[in-house]
C-alpha cells in the first residue's frame, strides 16, 4: 500500500502529474456505493427504532461529528500547503453542515422544519450526485480526500434517512419551492465569490467534468454563453426537484409514511 500521496492536495498531484487516480465505476468507487448504501439503511433502521431522547443524542453527534470533520480536514490540508481559498466551505455540502446543526438542535418550530426540507430536495440528492459523479477522482483511493470525501458525503445520505425514516420530515411542495429559493439566494454571493477568486464553488461558474452538468452547458452554454449555462442549470434543479416531490409522494402512499 503506497502511503505516498496520502495527505498530498490536488494541486501537488497536479504538480507533479501524478497519474494515481481512479475511474467513475469502477469496482473500488462501486464499492463505496454499496457500503454506503447499506450503512444507510441499517443505521436509519436503528435511528427509527430508537426512543425519542437517543435519536435527538444520535443527531446531535452526527452534526457535531460532520462539522468537527470538516474543521480538522481544513486544517490538514492547510499544514500541508494548500490554498484555503480553494477549500471553503462553499460547496452544496458543506452548507449541509449548518442544516444539520439547525435539525439537529432546534426542538420544533417552522426553523427545523425549513432544515428538513432541505435535507430532502437540496443534501440528500446533492450529497447523492457528489458520490456518482464524484470530482475528487484525481486522488489515489488510498488518500485522506478520497476517504474524507466518501465519508463525508456519505454521513450527509446517512443522516437524511434517519431524519426520514423516522417521520421526523415529511418533504412537501411548499417545502420543495421553499429550499429552491434558498439555494438561489446563496448561489448569488458565491457566484460573485467565484469571479473574484477564480473559483467554482456551486458548479455554477463551470460544468464538473463527468457529471450531468457537463450536458447542462453543451445544450444551453455553448449556445448562450454562460447565461444559458445558469438558465439551464436552474431548470435541471427544478425538475430534479419536482422529480424528488414525486418519488416522496409515491414512497408516502405507498408505505403511508
């Protein structure tokens, strides 16, 4: 086992043109499909079935764990080098960390239900499409990023099922438009973000390489330049979300959930 290019960034692998990366699909990513997928459903089981004061406990701990997290990669990735600019906590994911804390410590009211509606039509599939068309590929799979990366996407899915499984959030078309509109409001200042430092946080300044986003821009953004880019991103994410309305409504009827 090379421990090399464990804590090495994308940028020193870029550097130093290290070939050590793996392919969409392949049995080592497929693994980490399956075993996420099974860790959901026996730990949003167990979530289920516990009494009321350890499924709060339990949520408390994975959004204090998922912050935590992130907070010590940041550091890591620092000490060895990289640009902080580059890591921000800008991403669709990384917004899930505030979610999970607003669910996890409100006790009620209309503020954790906005945080679970959000779980359903903005994490959930965000952290679902992050780990399809994951964009860290450059990184060996025996690397700190590829692990972090797969866990930390990984822990958002864990988290939503719980919440779900539990009827602790019934998605609803109100919540669907409510979560779209706030998503559209962050995206304003991180696409301003991104002109200035020459980034692409959100995936709105420029298509990631392998996923659906890539077809977005050949249809709307070779058209119409970047306008169309955004036009059609913001249609691919309404009718993502309309499709997740209308796969929790059947999931409702069909298991009275």
């Amino acid at each position: 086992m090379n421990t090399q290019y464990f804590f090495m960034h994308k940028d020193q692998l870029e550097a130093m043109g290290a070939d050590v990366g793996f392919d969409l699909y392949c049995a080592g990513h497929l693994v980490w499909l399956c075993a996420i997928a099974a860790a959901g459903t026996v730990i949003s089981g167990a979530y289920k079935k516990a009494g009321k004061r350890s499924r709060e406990k339990t949520a408390g701990i994975f959004a204090v764990t998922i912050l935590v997290s992130e907070i010590i990669k940041d550091i890591i990735l620092v000490a060895n080098g990289a640009s902080i600019i580059d890591y921000m906590p800008l991403h669709l994911c990384s917004f899930a960390i505030i979610c999970m804390m607003t669910h996890a410590f409100c006790r009620g009211g209309r503020v954790k239900e906005a945080a679970g509606q959000m779980m359903a039509y903005a994490f959930f599939p965000g952290a679902t499409a992050a780990l399809l068309f994951c964009n860290w590929t450059l990184h060996p799979f025996f690397s700190f990023m590829n692990i972090f990366s797969f866990l930390f996407h990984g822990w958002i899915i864990f988290y939503f099922l719980m919440i779900y499984r539990a009827k602790e959030v019934i998605p609803s078309y109100r919540g669907m438009w409510q979560t779209a509109l706030a998503v559209a409001v962050a995206a304003v200042p991180v696409y301003i973000f991104n002109l200035i430092f020459d980034t692409n946080y959100l995936f709105i300044n420029e298509a990631s390489e392998g996923s659906p986003l890539v077809a977005v821009w050949n249809i709307f953004g070779e058209r119409f330049g970047q306008g169309g880019y955004l036009f059609g991103v913001a249609l691919l994410v309404i009718a993502v979300f309309h499709g997740l309305f209308l796969v929790y409504t059947l999931l409702r009827r069909c298991y009275k959930h």
